[in-house]
C-alpha cells in the first residue's frame, strides 16, 4: 500500500471521529506544590472542539486522494 493510501486513509478515519465526537479532551497539570511530605497539583481538563466543516473537508480531501491515480 502506497503512503498516499496511507495517508488518505487516515484523512478519511479523521475526519470521521472528528465529526462523530466533536472535539478531544485533555488534562493539563497547571500547578505542583510540594511541602515537606506532602505533594499537591492541580490538574484542568481543557477540551479541544474540532470544526465540522474540518472533519467534512479531511473526509473530502481523503477521498479525492483515493480516487486519483498517479502516473508512473
């Protein structure tokens, strides 16, 4: 299988998830406090929103890079 299959591929997959969950979730340690024996860190969940035209277009650009041939 050639990179650009590959590459289409993951396009496609991507842009797919991208659509059905809308985003991806993090968490991000912000602070870290030690004293003495004690340690303390605060950690955010920072949520990442991911377009709906961007899923449609990795979807889109995935497939014209299946469908199109390259000349040898």
């Amino acid at each position: 299988m050639s990179p650009l299959k590959i590459v289409a591929i993951l396009l496609i997959v991507g842009g797919i998830v991208g659509l059905i969950y809308g985003g991806f979730t993090y968490t991000k340690t912000t602070h870290d406090a030690k004293i003495g024996p004690l340690e303390f860190s605060v950690k955010d969940k920072e949520r990442v929103n991911v377009p709906i035209w961007a899923g449609v277009a990795a979807i889109v650009v995935g497939g014209a890079l299946l469908l199109t041939r390259r000349g040898a």
